[in-house]
C-alpha cells in the first residue's frame, strides 16, 4: 500500500478532503492499486526555514508589514 506523505501550510478540511482524494486518484492510476494513505502535516509558517530566514518573516515582508 503506497502512502503519501504531504508537507504544507495549515488547510481547512475540505481543502484537505479535495488533496487526500486527488492524491489519491493518481497513486491508484499510476500503481494500479486500490489502498493508499495519504497523511498531511501541517506546518506552521514561523516553523519553516526557506532560504536562511523564516518563511513566517518572508510572508510578513511581502505583506508590507
């Protein structure tokens, strides 16, 4: 059973709903298989490193705050 493993932002359930059901359309097209997981961990910005800086500060930045 192929499992897939999504790092990302914090979503709300029925953005989760739609990413674990289209995931899972493709894993089972491409493996020909019928069971697969899909586990999402959320990530908070100020907990995400991009570039040597926190992606919270670049968001912020871009913001204009």
């Amino acid at each position: 059973m192929p499992t897939v493993i999504v790092e990302g932002p914090r979503a709300d359930r029925e953005t989760k709903r739609e990413l674990v059901k289209r995931l899972t359309e493709v894993v089972r097209e491409v493996y020909g298989v019928h069971h697969v997981s899909v586990i999402i961990h959320e990530n908070e910005t100020e907990n995400v490193g991009v570039d040597g800086e926190l992606l919270s500060d670049v968001l912020e930045r871009r913001r204009g705050k």
